[in-house]
C-alpha cells in the first residue's frame, strides 16, 4: 500500500505462486488471474485456507443425529469437483459451498469472486455484470444489494467506533454513499475507499460467518 512503490506497477509485483496469494493481494488484478486461473480443486483449497469454505463441520444427515466429521472429498461429475463427506458414513455428503458465502448460488465461485471484485473497484452494476456475465436485471441486483448488506452489517457490528489505523487508508471519497452506516446521519459516513480495506471487510465478515458454524 506504500505510495513509493505505485510506480513498479502491477505486473512486477504479482505473486506467481497461488498460495502465497492472500486477500489483500487481490487488489492487483494479476493476482486475481492467477488465482481464479488455477483448476477448481487447487481454488477451493485456497479457499478453505482463507476461511471461505469449510474444512469440516459436523455431520449434518443422518436419521439421527450422526457423530461423524464431514470433510472435503474430490468427487467427479460434482460442478465443483468436491463434496463435503462424513467419516462415519460415506452417504453423508453436502455441497462443498454449504454454510459458506456461495451456498444457495449456482454461479461459479470465480464469477460471484469477478461480481465481487467488480463491484469493489466501483464499477457500475451494469459494468460489474457484464464482468461477471451474470443477468443484469436479477442476478446482479440480488448479488449487489447482498453484497451491500454484508458490509452493512459488518461495519454495525464490529466497526463503527473503532479508529481505523494501520494498512487502513482513508481519502475523500465516501464509501457510505454506497452504504449508509450512520444511519441517523447519512451525511456522515466513513470515509473509507480502498479496495484493501473493503476486501478487508468482506474477508472479516466471511471469517467471522464461517466461524458461527464451528461448533
Ligand atoms: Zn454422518
């Protein structure tokens, strides 16, 4: 985030090695290729190591209550290549994207990750659609206002009186235009713009929803 070294540009910088690849680096596009470039199986790897998908959870299926772990599972023929499966009963088995951020979604991951990006880097919903090449008219709009909400409601929760210092970069430009925060003063919302800080959000928020279903 260095302001010296803005001129080495992009490119230069980019981390070749997709596990090295960590969210705040998602601002340089080249990192976001690289990693949304690799096969599903190596993605959703990364995606478990960064919180966004599950590990393990307990069972879920089962007649009654099933003891066992449900672990991630290659499995061909699967959209995904994976499944979460129960160590105690191989019939037990749940999409990989269940109580994760993607469940309920039948795009994939790289494109609700490009819609993401899209619309982080404030491009318009006609433009962030486009990127993604979902439908303008209803999937963007569920994805944008979902969006919109996670941030909502992450800023209430957990940001509205903390100073923000550190890696945190503040300008002019008002990121509560897009969210009103302060909800009995919309005229003063935090003035927060950086890609970093928002992907920040999004990682916490993820982070923070993933750990609710580890028991
Ligand atoms: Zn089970």
């Amino acid at each position: 985030m260095a302001s010296s070294s803005i001129n080495a540009g992009n490119y230069r910088k980019r981390i070749l090695n997709a596990d090295e690849i960590q969210i705040c680096d998602l601002q340089n596009p080249w990192n976001f290729f690289i990693l949304m470039n690799q096969d599903d199986s190596a993605l959703n790897k990364w995606l478990m190591d960064n919180n966004l998908l599950l590990k393990s959870m307990p069972c879920s299926k089962g007649d009654d209550a099933c003891s066992g772990t449900m672990r991630p599972s290659q499995r061909a023929g699967k959209p995904s290549g994976a499944t979460l499966r129960c160590n105690k009963n191989r019939n037990h088995e749940v999409a990989i994207r269940t109580n994760s951020f993607f469940e309920n979604s039948k795009l994939c991951i790289q494109d609700i990750f490009m819609f993401v990006k899209s619309y982080l880097d404030g491009l318009s919903l006609r433009h962030v659609s486009l990127s993604a090449g979902v439908h303008y008219k209803t999937t963007a709009v569920d994805w944008a206002s979902f969006i919109r909400e996670i941030f909502k409601e992450y800023f209430h929760r957990n940001m509205k009186h903390r100073v923000l210092t550190g890696e945190v970069e503040i300008d002019e430009s008002l990121f509560g235009r897009r969210v009103k925060f302060h909800r009995g003063n919309p005229n003063k919302g935090l003035k927060v713009s950086s890609l970093y800080t928002e992907i920040l959000f999004f990682k916490i928020y993820i982070h923070t929803f993933v750990s609710h279903v580890h028991f």
